[in-house]
C-alpha cells in the first residue's frame, strides 16, 4: 500500500486509476473461490488471440480460463476510483486478489480492501450453438472480437514475435477440451451468422441498429491459405462483416502493407487499419520481429504507417505496440529512461503524421519465446506511467481525436481492457465520464456514446 501511494503522490498529474490499472496488468491478479463463484456467472474470458495470462492453463487448477472474465471494472473505494475495465490477467502469486464482501467483489493488496468490483454481464448471444455446438460467442467475443485465424504461419523462434504466445496459445486451448471450436479458419458463414444475432439482439433492445464496431485479426499468411494470399482471405472476411449489417465500422489487423494493398482493403470495407509494429527502436524490432523485419523491415513498416492515414484518415490508423517489451531481457533496454525516450520519440513521431498507436501491456505469457527462454521480471511501473503521460501530451500537442467509442456492449463503449492509452485521454477530457459510464451500465445499448 505505501509504494502505490508513493506512485499516487510522485505522478500527481496522472489520473489515480490509470496507476492501479498498470499495476494491475503488469503483476496480474487471482480470484479466491466466492469470488470465482461470482465471475462464473459473467461474460467469460475467451482467450481470443493470446492468452493475457502469466501462467499456463495447465495450472489452473479450479479451470479459471472457464470462469474468470473477460475483464472487470474496479471503482470507488478508498480512492473514489472512477469505473475502468481491467482485462483479466491470471497470476496465482500475485498480491491482488478479488474477494467477496457481503456479495460484493472488492479489490483486496495484500489483504487490504481498495475497492469495489464489477463483472460484465454476458451478452444474449453467449447462450446461443450452432448444431455441430460450436458457441456464438467462440466466433466473435464480446460482441467485437473475430479471431478469423487462429494461428500464425510465422513459425518458430526465427520468424515467430518473440512476445507472441498465440500458436501455443491455441495449443492450450484445444488441449483442455474446454471450448467448443479449435480449427484454425473460422467459417465465413459462422462469423456471418454471430454478427447477424449480435445485431438483431442490439436492435431488439435499443430498437434501431446502433453504430457496431467489429475487429478482424488473425495471424500472418506468407503464402496462401485456403487458396488465398493474405489480401483474398482477409477482405472475404471483412466484405462479408461490412456489408452484411448496417453502419458496421470494420477494424483490421494485418502486417504493414504497400499503399496499393490499402486501398484495396478500404475497398472490401475496412474503415480502421491496426498494422501492429510491436516495438518502435529500430535494433529491437529486428530482434523482437524476426518474420516481420524479414518480410517489411522496419523503414517499410514505418512508410506502411504514414500511407495509410492518405487511406483511411487521420484517427484511423491504431497500429499496436507491446509496451514494456523494449525492456525484455536480455537485448532491451536496461534502463526506464532510454525504454521511455526510444518509444515516446516514435509515439511523438506517430501522432505528428496522423497515427494514434495503442499500448497493449507485455504481459510476459510463459508460451512466448521470451518468457520460455529467459526470466523476465516484471517491467517497472513507472515505465508505463511515464509513457502515458508522455503519450497523453502528444495527443494534446497534435489536436489529435477523441477515440472511437461506438460498440455494441455496453461496457465496450468507453475505453479499453488490454491498455490505458484511451483511458488516460477520457477521463482526462470527457466531462462527463462517470454519466457516460452509468448511463450505459443503466440502460444497456443506449448508452453508446458516438465518437466526438
């Protein structure tokens, strides 16, 4: 407790919930049984792409990865923390722990209470099988997420990203027997099906159809698949998600691509394109990035970058960045300012062209390359701190957009679980944050608020 208020006085000028929130993902959390009991009950962790968790399923003894969810919202307290989603990160040693208070979850450190818990209730469609049993929601998760291919054609430790856990990531889960769907290609006509009940379920209970955002990821095609080279199998993809609803907005996730290629994506229907660089140092991304440095480069990837604001316009180019990975042993960075100077510069540089990355926390997943091959202490939280403050003064240098918050869950709307880079910008700069908040916890899909 003394060293997070050592954080909540050094970093004044940062909003208190974004220090717990890093912390929280950066050493993870664990459930005791009540409170597992309860989360049972919510939206279910899908292990959609990696699996977030720094242990392996084999050591979830109470079948966590089946109970826990997919995020949760700490608030109030002894604080008065305003509501941020947290994406659960599975840690049995850490010293977070979710516990029940007369029915209640709370936030216990070291067995002191910081403050309350919310779940996410699962969504309608969650109940619903295709006749093989295949659930809804192991096609798209949390009415957003479509992983179209589960696995990645970057094999082994000289093409795979040294970070990524997905390959083994699905191998864990085909081999605990727990979910319903395990092939590699989700069928176009499966995600068309989920996206269709999605919709009518949003339109049922709001009455019209709301703005629905859809993401599209999967791994890397060097070749073909299914007879098709990553552009053919892809737009299938995005074509058949764009056109088959109304005021769908797409976001894809690719490698870096040619200026050509891009405009062939925004002509199946991407409207957001996320190229995931990783790491901006130039020395780490050759080392980090082996099948990407091989295959674009860094100075490609980067071009890649800049041509695709022309296409798809400022605001909607949100290339991912593993942050904390520049400090991975044993070729990172070994100290916090050279980590926070190599990766504020490339944000700096990012946002004067038009591109507002993402931060998706290294959360050191024991499948990975790196978290195989070396120990990998926790990266030091004053890292993150310093890289969102840096990211948020940017975004403020630039006059850069609001983030889009437009979705179909509730709950989705503001925000993300994985992150505080839209955090840190809303609960700076939107007003009304909290009556935005609750409006859409109260009233469900009226409460999506649409991008400013």
């Amino acid at each position: 407790m003394d060293e997070l208020e050592s954080y909540f006085a050094g970093y004044g000028d940062l909003p208190r919930e974004i220090i717990l929130k890093h912390d929280l993902l950066r050493v993870g959390h664990w459930f005791t049984d009540a409170a597992l009991e309860l989360a049972s009950q919510a939206l279910v962790k899908s292990y959609r792409l990696f699996s977030y968790d720094l242990m392996p399923m084999k050591d979830m003894k109470r079948k966590e990865h089946r109970k826990t969810p997919e995020w949760f919202t700490i608030r109030r307290g002894m604080y008065g923390l305003r509501p941020v989603s947290i994406q659960t990160t599975l840690d049995s040693s850490s010293p977070y722990v979710i516990d029940v208070v007369d029915s209640q979850p709370k936030l216990f450190l070291n067995s002191q209470e910081i403050c309350e818990v919310y779940f996410p209730k699962p969504m309608k469609y969650y109940t619903r099988k295709f006749p093989d049993g295949t659930a809804y929601h192991e096609i798209i998760a949390f009415g957003y997420f479509v992983t179209v291919f589960r696995n990645c054609q970057y094999w082994g430790p000289d093409e795979e990203c040294r970070f990524c856990d997905i390959n083994i990531n699905a191998r864990q889960m085909k081999e605990s027997k727990d979910f319903t769907f395990n092939a590699p290609v989700k069928p176009v006509e499966y995600m068309v099906e989920v996206a269709r009940s999605i919709e009518q379920d949003a339109t049922e209970e709001v009455g019209f159809t709301p703005p629905i955002d859809f993401l599209i990821t999967g791994g890397t095609i060097l070749k073909t698949l299914h007879g098709k080279n990553e552009l053919a199998f892809y737009s299938e993809y995005v074509s058949a998600l764009k056109w088959g609803g109304r005021r769908r907005f797409i976001n894809l996730q690719t490698n870096g691509q040619d200026k050509e290629t891009m405009k062939r994506y925004r002509a199946a229907g991407v409207d957001c394109h996320h190229s995931n660089m990783e790491v901006w140092d130039k020395r780490l991304f050759e080392w980090i990035n082996p099948g990407k440095n091989r295959r674009v480069g860094w100075d490609g990837w980067v071009k890649s970058m800049i041509d695709e604001v022309d296409v798809f316009g400022e605001g909607n180019v949100r290339p991912n960045f593993v942050g904390g990975v520049e400090m991975a042993k044993p070729y990172g960075f070994e100290t916090i300012d050279e980590a926070v100077k190599s990766t504020s510069d490339g944000v700096d540089f990012m946002m004067r062209n038009g591109i507002i990355p993402r931060f998706n926390q290294w959360r050191r997943e024991p499948g990975s390359n790196l978290g195989s091959q070396h120990q990998q202490p926790a990266i030091p939280l004053e890292y993150y701190l310093q890289l969102m403050g840096n990211y948020y003064n940017s975004w403020k240098k630039y006059n850069l957009p609001m983030p889009r918050r437009e979705c179909v869950h509730p709950e989705r709307r503001i925000g993300s679980g994985h992150g505080t880079y839209d955090d840190i910008l809303l609960l700076n700069e939107l007003p009304d944050y909290e009556e935005a908040w609750d409006q859409g916890f109260n009233e469900g899909l009226k409460g999506c608020v649409t991008r400013q």
